[in-house]
C-alpha cells in the first residue's frame, strides 16, 4: 500500500469538483480522525428525509402481550444500507396499573431495556396513574441501523398489568369534563446520511 502524504488538495485550474477514488470504492477515515466539512457537503450526518404520523383519535388494550397501537406508525424507504434511523415518539397514555410500551422496526423491538427475570422491557417508562384522572406523557428516542434499502415500518406497542387497561390520548376515568383531557401522540423517523 502507497502513502501520499500533502497539506492541500487543490483542483489543477479553477474551482470544481475534486473526485477521490471512483464509483464502488470506499474512502475510510481512520478512528480518531477528524474529518472537517468547514463548507457544504452532501450527505456526511445529513437528515434526507423525514416523516411523521400523528395520532389524536383513542385507543384502548387490555392485553399482558404486546398490542400495536392503530394509527400510530410510519414507514420509510431508507436510500442508502448505511443510513441511520433516528426514531422520536411522544407517546400520551395512562393505565391504572403498570403499562408499558416499545418501539418495533417491523415485528422487531427496539431501544428496549434488558430482560431481567419476570421484568418487563419496554422502550418507555411507566404510564401508571392509581387515580387514571391525568395522561402521562412518555417520550422515547432511538438511532436505528436497519441496514436495508426496502420499505421499513416503525410503530407503537403497548400492554398492560392484568385487571388494567391501557389509554391512549385519553384518561382512565374519561368523564365529559374540562377537568379530564385528550391528548395527541406522534412518531417521526429521520434518515441519517452516513
């Protein structure tokens, strides 16, 4: 392997474009270096796209498995097997006894804590409320790697302790008062050039 070792690349007359290796090829920055874009670049941590679903209608599980909640997932195409997902939900529920909810690339659960014995794991903290009169507004983030270049859908799950339900955008108790209230949830991915 040949070393070049200079200060400077400059194009040989004028401004433009300067290529480094051709189609196929992989340019890598060693660990610890630094690669500086002091000007514009294309691509490098840039967002591609971004796309978001937003979820105001209620939804309702009593279930200890699993249950995905209607109206609250987004798909994507990503452009590239290199991009990075990055997966943000804002998720407005209750439940009167221990509820919980992830966040699943298709059927697969991710940002999920360990598995610990009868523990559950989920994505989110808890959304109990002994009194079920208020919603708990859980947000939960995750980079995703999905290494593919096909369609991928991200959703919402949730369950439940048993003899409890599981409130989405809504209250326990639900009374036709101002003192109760509706809330909205959204899930928005963002494709992460790499």
């Amino acid at each position: 392997m040949s070393t070049l070792k200079v200060d400077e690349i400059l194009k040989r007359t004028g401004t433009g474009t300067i290529t480094i290796g051709q189609s196929g090829d992989t340019v890598t920055i060693p660990s610890g270096a630094t690669l500086n874009a002091a000007g514009s670049t294309s691509g490098l941590g840039k967002v591609a796209q971004v796309l978001s679903t937003t979820k105001t209608d209620t939804f309702t599980v009593n279930s200890r498995s699993y249950s995905a909640i209607t109206g609250l997932s987004v798909s994507i195409t990503p452009s590239s097997t290199s991009s990075k997902i990055l997966v943000i939900v804002s998720l407005q529920a209750v439940s009167s006894n221990n509820g919980d909810a992830v966040i699943l690339r298709d059927s697969t659960q991710i940002g999920v804590g360990d598995t610990s014995s009868s523990r559950t794991s989920g994505s989110f903290g808890d959304f109990y409320n002994a009194g079920g009169t208020a919603l708990t507004s859980n947000s939960a983030s995750v980079l995703d790697s999905p290494s593919s270049t096909s369609a991928i859908t991200y959703s919402v799950s949730c369950l439940t302790a048993s003899s409890s339900v599981f409130y989405v955008n809504r209250t326990t108790t639900d009374t036709d008062s101002s003192s109760y209230s509706r809330g909205a949830s959204t899930i928005t991915v963002m494709e992460i050039l790499a």
